[in-house]
C-alpha cells in the first residue's frame, strides 16, 4: 500500500454503498478494534448505508505504470449527526475538479482509490477512545465469564474465580492509580496553596511589627521632647 497523487478524471456520479458494522452496539457506527467472544450470535454484524460520490481516476504507481480506478467520498460511514444526504453527496463533485491532482492511498492490485478527502466533509470517523476501549474489554470480559459459567458449570467454578478476580484486580489497579493520581495532583496543589498563604501571612507580620516598632519609636522620642527628658539627664543637645 502506497500514497501517490492521482489525476481526477471525471465524475461518475451519486451511488448508494454499504459498511459492514460488528459492534458490541448496534447503534455505534464506528467498526474499528472491535472484540467478540466465541458465542453464537444471529446478528453479530449489520450493514450501513450511506451515499457516496463517485469519481473515475488515473494515477500512477510506483513501478510507473499509469492506472485506472475508482474512488468514493466518503469511502465509510460517518456519523448520522453529519452523514452527507443525497444532495450534500450530489454537491460535493463540485468541491473536487476534474483534470486536477490529490493526494491518494492505493493497494496494489486493488483498483479502488482512497482520496484524501479530510477538509471536504464536516466531519471524519475517529478512532474509539480509551473509555469506549475499556468499556468493550469489560464488555467482552463479563461475556466470556458467562459462556464459560453456561458451558463449564458448577465443575469449573473455580475457574471462573480466578478469573473474575483477575479481571476484578485489573479493574481495581486502574481505579487505585487513578484515584493515587488524583490525590498526588490535590495534595500538591494544597501544599503549593498552603506555602504561598504562608509566605504571605509570615511578610506582613514583618511588615506590621516593623511599622508597629517604628511608629512606637517615634513616639516615644515625642513624648521624652515634651516632658523634658533631655534636660533632666543631662544632655545639652535638642532633639
């Protein structure tokens, strides 16, 4: 599989495509990194649809032999809150001009063309996230438990123990290092809060006690001016 540039021969028109989903929803679109159990299941995968323009291209590949393919945008299916209706597929062969060159991933011998097409659409199909990942391992986990639970019976409880615990141990070590995380992250913060009142506390004692020992000063000086202190002790100089 290689990327290439491929020359936008014509546009060939709206068609209706499908996408084969196996989900452990049957309402998530997105079909990427998905796990099953060995189960029997009567409608383990469906098929979604969605329309897609079709253009006719000419590309060169990398042993330099000139190709004819076809490509779709969108070559999945995208989210229904932004999945291109008839028309919106119908507009977009007036984003892409014909006799221009884009940006392309081929397979060899394959003559469908992937066109990068990220830009054109208002949104793309992204990769599950790591909730949505742990939530399908978890998934996965609790129906193998009990397949083997139905399958093995009361003779393999043992097994099913030692697995549940270690599923249960996983689950607790990630809830343990996240709420450690979390704690390490509040504590820090604290320390750094409590320090800087601290400071701030500790420099306006200076502060007062400083104005306090001045202020005192000056007046005691004051008063010894006025009840003649100077003079009783002998000094010749004014103050």
């Amino acid at each position: 599989m290689g990327t290439h540039n491929l020359f936008l021969f014509s546009f060939a028109g709206v068609d209706l495509r499908s996408s084969k989903v196996c989900e452990l929803g049957l309402l998530n679109y997105r079909a990427k990194h998905v796990f099953y159990p060995h189960e029997r299941k009567k409608f383990r995968c469906h098929y979604d649809y969605y329309w897609a323009s079709v253009f006719e291209v000419k590309y060169v590949d990398h042993s330099g032999q000139e190709r004819l393919g076809s490509a779709e945008v969108p070559d999945e299916a995208l989210p229904l809150n932004c999945r291109p209706s008839f028309g919106a597929a119908w507009l977009t062969k007036d984003k892409f001009k014909v006799n221009e060159s884009y940006d392309c991933w081929y397979s060899l011998g394959i003559s469908k063309v992937n066109m990068q097409h990220r830009g054109f659409l208002s949104c793309q199909a992204h990769d599950p996230s790591t909730f949505e990942m742990l939530r399908r391992y978890i998934t996965l986990s609790l129906r193998i438990l009990k397949s083997w639970f139905a399958n093995s019976g009361s003779l393999d409880l043992w097994r099913l123990e030692v697995i549940a615990g270690i599923i249960t141990g996983f689950v607790s070590a990630l809830v343990t290092i996240f709420l450690l995380t979390f704690l390490r992250k509040l504590v820090s913060s604290l320390r750094q809060t409590m320090a800087e009142r601290t400071y701030a506390a500790s420099f306006g004692r200076v502060c007062f006690f400083l104005a306090y020992f001045t202020f005192m000063g000056w007046l005691t000086l004051e008063y010894a001016k006025r009840i003649g202190l100077p003079e009783i002790l002998g000094y010749g100089y004014s103050w």
